[in-house]
C-alpha cells in the first residue's frame, strides 16, 4: 500500500498516522506467526500403521471448513482395494456425528473427532467385523449417499496381522502383471532362521513343496539374499514389475493359472498357505473410453521432408512448462518441412489393460504443454514412431505379451493411423502384425528419394532376452521377426539419399561383457554369440556398453541388421544410414564403422539417442562408440578445452611431447595419468559440445538436463547432415551437442 501511495500522491505519505503503522505491524507479524496455521483440509488417519488384529484403532478426523459437513456423513473401513468403488457391507462403520450406528444426528463438527474401534465398541448394533481378519486396510471418510458411495477422505492403508502363523494376498484374482501383495505373520515360537515366502502353482499342494518356486523371497530380509536371524513376527512385500526382483531368477510376469503363497522353513516345509488366487493370463480388457479429439497428424510419402526431430520416455506429468515444444515449434521446425518421431515409452502403462492404455494415450495427447506448443498443435507438425517396452507392454516384453494385437490397435489410434494403413484394425484377419512402417519423403524441393525414414518394431516379434521375459530360444531368438526382416530388406533396397531408422532401444553401443551368459541368445565362448562380436571388431572386454535393453544383447541379429545397412549403401541405395533410437533416459551421438566383407567395402553409420521427456538418468554409463570431440589412444576422451602451463588448447598440441597430446581430466599439470596421445582427427572437423548437463567428460553424452530431443538436418544444397542433441530448457546452450558431415 506504501509503495501505490507514493507513487501516486507523494505528499499523503505524512498522512499515514503512528496508529496505522503499528496496525500494519501487527497484521504482519500475526501472517508470519508460527502458530497461523494454513489453510485446514479434510482429514482422516489412523494412529499407526500395523497392528495385531486384536489390537485397538484410533481412528481421527476433520473437515477443512463447516460447509465441508454433511449431514449423514459416516466412517468406514474398508479393504484397501476398494480405494475406487465402495460397495455396501463395510467392516466397521459409524455415524460421524452420533458416532454410532443407530442415528445421523444432524451435521457433524467441523472441528472433528476421534473414535475407537475395538473389542469394546463401537458394536451396539452387533454388525461389526472384530476382530478385522488379516489384510490392508484404510479408513474412509464416507458421504451417505446409495452404493458405491462417494469417498470425501481416505487414511494412509494401514495393515493387520493375525496372532497365528498366517499368509494372505491382497485379491483373489489378478490380471497378468498386476501387483501381488503379500502379507504374513508367525505366531510365538514358529518362526525360524531362513524361512521364506513363495508362491507356487496350486496344484503343488500345501504341505512339502517341490524345489523351483516362481516367486519367493527371505522373511526375515524381503530379499532373496540371505541374513541370519529369526524373522519378525510379520511382514509383507510386493511381487511385481520393479519388485522383490533382485537376483533376475523371478518368473515374472506370472502366466495364468491359479497359485498359493506359503511360508515355508528351509526344508520346504510349508508353515502356513494361502487362499487360491488366480492369475488371469491371455485376458486384455477392451478401452472403453473415447479416443480423445486431440488427434495427431500423420506423414505422407508426398511431404517435403528435410529435418525428422524426435525423442522418447515420455512423461507429461514430469514436465515443468513448454520450452522444449516452444523451442521445436520456433527454433528448429521452422520451415513447415519437419517430421517428429516419438520412439517409445510414448506414455507409460504396463498393463494388460486397453482402457488403462487408452486413457494414457489421451493423457499424453492431452497435456497442456504438448497441445498447446507440441506437434499435436496448429499447425501441426506430421508425428510417427515406434514404440517400446513400457507403452507396448512392460519392461523388457517382447513376443510372449499376451495382448499384442489389442495394444497395437492403441498405438494406431494414439498416431492417428489411417484405415487404409495395414497396421490398423480395421484391416481385420489382413491385419498387419506389428507396428513398424517408413515413409519416403520427397527433398525439400519436392523431388523425391530424399529422408527415408523406417520404423522398426523391436517388440512385437522379439525374442526373451533373459529366461525372465519366456521361454530362451538361443540362437534361433530374433529381434524383428521372420517378415519384418523381410521388409526391412526391401525397405533397404529402395533409393533414398538419406535412410533413417528408429529403433525403441539403442542399436550401436556394443554388448554389455558383464555375465553374457545370462543372455538367452548366448551359445558358448566359440559360439556364433561371440563371434558376432568378433567380427564387428568388438570382442574384447573393453568394448562393453550399456547393461541396459540394446541390440547388443542379441549381437547375432545387431550383426544382421548392420551388414543390411551396409549392403544398402555398397549398393548406392543410400549416401547416409542414420538411426535414431530412444528407451535410456539420456542422449548421446554414437558412430560405428562396420567392417569390410568380400566386395563391399568399410562404412561408417551413426545413432542419435534421445530420451526424456522429462526425465533424466544421471549415470556414467559405457560406449566404446560414442561420439568424442577427440580420442586418445587409451579410449579416452580429450578434455577440450584444456589449460597447459597457462595456455588454452582447444585441440592436441604437441607442446613438451614428440606426438600430439590431450588433458583427458581438465588440469595444468603435464604427467600422471589425466593425459593421453591423441589418435589422428576424424573425419569430423565440427564436432559442436557445450559440454554442459553431461556425465563425466562425454561431450555428446548428455544426461542431466531437464529433457532433450534430437535432430537430423538434411542441407541438399551444401550436401551436409548435422546431427544434434538439443536441450532448450538450457536456454543458455540449447545446443547440447551436434556433428555435420558430408552427404
């Protein structure tokens, strides 16, 4: 108010009286008092979080206002499953203003109450559940209105364990991959050092059970690593996808069929067993939500085409405002002539679900960032793409998802598929299986066979990784499928200047050495596993990448794909094969010269990954075939810029040394172990890092920012590709990193 005053009658200053300031004064330092409370909200809790099934419940509540109050509101507690839909029959209830069953009693005090339930009470009408049975719970705050009611508040869950050795699940019945909660307890005495959790198929029966559980874990650690000790007198723990899951031996997801938990001691003797719960495999409930009306713009072969942006792990939810999509819209898609490719994990739900799915996908669509600057918006920009693990099914699924076709039909709506597009359901029994498609676009100028972009579908036909994912196929496991194959095959012997191929995971970086033989593709030291690697120059153990998802974890078909590619361009069917890929929460710029065979001569292919939308993983994390400014003899990556003796190299210099030299930590002392000889310059003389939001000293490792995507820019007239990773949120360097070389 002083400054409005001043700035407007600047002689009414001396008009405020001595009263009114120390009125202010008070008024302030009433709002800044500790004990003004912010505003209240309606509330309901529990005064613990476990407790024996004899033992009593406290159970607190209030209302935010008193208009909150209604009259005939009530408590109830319920299974925590209900969570969505409470239907009649609660376990315990009351009236929240009588705090009995009898009467309502008008509205009820906004300033709220407590009450107990236990053995004693409230129980006058001789309908209450006590003792409560084991299991999870929460505590409602319930408006009175006809079943399913409506919920104004619900507690934390909180759970009760029986007094007698005792094992349960949280439902009877499950969809593949849902969550399976368990809880257990042991009374006085039972328990014993090294019992364990299990389930097992029904028909194992319920005394000795055989060797070779699906599931299990520790009592005592929630693990399935062993520590001494007698357990505590309950527990519980979550099988799940991302649950107790450690040693990689889960059979997870449980295929349908109907299974028991069990306590068992270490001679597999089960103490105690659970009711029968289903799993309902191959079921794939239908969407019953509309499409939303967001709709995104599909590509044509008929575009001119000279920049494909994209990226990937979307999620809207993560993001903090518009600036990437701004900085697409405004900086880098400027000319009408871009295409965005999403290269999976396009939203995240893991489920059997369609519904769920759908609602994901509208959610996406939906965002307010996404559709108010994204490609979705006026004008919009044409967006295609692939999918990945965590939009197809969930993590690291391939062929053995029970539910392929009805999430293919999503992702056809979700990109606006056309009817008429054999990927669409609407083909019926001709229906495409399998997500992946291309399209050739013309150049800029409108003269064809300029981006070729080809989307592969590395989920739909791909074979288990690791026995956790189904059935091992050694080296008969393929990444794409006999037809898909096929395809690609002659998708490569099109002529294109530029091909484009997107994959959901990575296709450069090399396999990961660490326990290859955990990789169901893996066939021996002199098997054909190895000597892929070997001939690709990568079979020493320091050519190790990442030890997440990749192409390299079946290096046979990694091998496959690359002499296509290499075919393609020996047979002048392309002058560049880029791909682009997604699935690791980072970007980076890989390069990769394949080996010569026979007649076809040594080519170089490169990758741009970029992922997270928002998200971020802030790892060092190993490429042999990433991108470096420069390379020293070692692998290492030159730190440029690097002081010496007080001057700046932007390069190697051969200062104090008989052959060119790099800092490979950033330091200003000549010797020890942060230096290297430099290997000669590559091919690359522009090679663009601001060396900013990476890990470690990877200029085109980019980690940290808040989310990226990445370019391909095609410049027909200089005969140039550049290559980048963009970062806008770093408004400062929105470039992250970048490559150009010649067409």
């Amino acid at each position: 108010m002083h400054t409005q005053i001043n700035n407007r009658k600047p002689h009414m200053k001396k008009l405020i009286s001595t009263a009114s300031i120390l009125s202010l004064i008070a008024v302030i330092a009433f709002i800044l008092s500790p004990e003004v409370k912010a505003a209240s909200v309606t509330s309901i809790s529990t005064d613990a979080t476990s407790y024996q099934s004899d033992e009593p419940i406290l159970i607190s509540w209030s209302y935010g206002s008193s208009s909150d109050a209604r009259d005939g509101d009530w408590i109830g507690v319920y299974p925590d499953h209900h969570i969505n839909d409470l239907p009649s029959g609660s376990e315990m209830w009351l009236w929240v203003q009588s705090l009995t069953q009898s009467y309502r009693a008008g509205v009820p005090d906004a300033a709220g109450g407590s009450v107990v339930f236990d053995k004693n009470g409230p129980v006058e009408t001789g309908r209450q559940s006590w003792p409560l049975a084991a299991g999870k719970y929460r505590v409602f705050l319930i408006r009175n209105v006809a079943a399913p009611y409506a919920i104004v508040e619900m507690s934390d869950p909180f759970t009760v364990y029986d007094s007698q050795t005792q094992i349960s699940i949280d439902q009877d019945a499950y969809f593949e991959n849902d969550p399976i909660q368990i809880s257990w307890s042991f009374a006085d005495g039972i328990a014993q050092d090294g019992d364990w959790i299990a389930i097992y198929p029904e028909n194992d029966g319920s005394t000795v059970l055989p060797r070779g559980s699906d599931l299990w874990i520790y009592a005592l650690s929630g693990t399935q690593s062993y520590s001494a000790g007698i357990p505590p007198s309950h527990g519980s723990a979550v099988f799940g996808a991302g649950g107790v899951d450690e040693s990689g031996q889960q059979s997870w997801p449980l295929p349908g069929g109907t299974y028991r938990a069990h306590i068992l001691h270490p001679n597999y003797e089960a103490v105690a067993s659970s009711s029968v719960f289903e799993v309902l495999g191959n079921v794939c409930p239908a969407a019953y939500e509309e499409v939303s009306a967001s709709m995104h713009l599909a590509p044509s072969d008929a575009d001119n085409v000279g920049r494909i942006a994209f990226s990937s792990c979307y999620k809207p939810s993560s993001q903090i405002n518009d600036k990437l999509w701004r900085y697409l819209r405004e900086d880098y898609c400027t000319d009408g002539q871009c295409v965005w490719a999403w290269l999976g994990d396009n939203m995240y739900m893991d489920s059997n679900n369609m519904d769920h799915k759908r609602n994901a996908y509208n959610a996406a669509r939906n965002d307010q960032y996404y559709s108010s600057m994204g490609p979705i918006a006026d004008p919009k920009i044409p967006v295609t793409g692939t999918w990945d693990d965590h939009d197809y099914a969930w993590n690291n699924m391939g062929k053995y998802y029970s539910c392929r076709q009805q999430s293919q039909n999503e992702f056809c709506h979700h990109f606006n598929v056309a009817e008429s597009d054999p990927r669409h359901p609407s083909q019926g029994p001709n229906q495409q299986e399998g997500i992946y498609s291309s399209n050739l676009f013309n150049r800029p100028d409108g003269n064809p066979g300029g981006i070729h972009l080809i989307n592969l579908d590395a989920r739909y036909h791909c074979s288990p990784t690791s026995a956790r994912y189904g059935p091992c196929e050694g080296t008969s496991s393929s990444m794409l499928g006999d037809t898909q194959w096929q395809w690609l095959e002659n998708e490569l012997n099109r002529p294109s200047d530029v091909k484009v191929i997107s994959s959901g995971i990575q296709v450069l970086p090399p396999t990961h050495k660490a326990n290859t033989n955990s990789f169901c593709a893996y066939d021996g030291p002199s098997g054909t596993f190895v000597q892929a690697n070997n001939i690709l120059g990568e079979g020493d153990d320091s050519f190790s990448g990442t030890s997440y998802e990749s192409w390299g974890e079946m290096p046979q078909e990694r091998l496959k794909l690359l002499r296509l590619v290499q075919k393609s361009i020996a047979d002048g069917n392309a002058l560049q094969v880029i791909f682009i890929s997604g699935d690791q929460h980072w970007a980076e710029i890989s390069f990769k010269d394949i080996p010569s065979i026979g007649d076809i001569p040594t080519v170089r292919v490169h990758e741009v990954t970029a992922s997270g939308i928002d998200q971020r993983w802030n790892q060092i994390i190993p490429n042999p075939n990433r991108l470096k400014l420069r390379e020293t003899d070692s692998g290492s990556e030159c730190a440029l810029p690097f002081t010496y003796r007080g001057v700046v190299y932007d390069d190697c210099t051969t200062v104090d040394h008989h052959t060119p030299w790099c800092y490979t930590v950033p330091d200003d002392t000549f010797g020890g172990r942060s230096w290297g000889n430099c290997l000669p310059a590559s091919m690359y003389s522009n090679i663009v890092s601001s060396k900013k939001n990476i890990c470690g000293d990877d200029a085109s490792h980019v980690c940290t920012a808040q989310a990226n995507f990445g370019g391909i820019s095609v410049d027909w007239e200089e005969q140039s590709v550049t290559l980048s990773i963009l970062t806008p949120h770093d408004e400062s360097a929105p470039v992250a990193a970048s490559v150009s070389f010649a067409l």
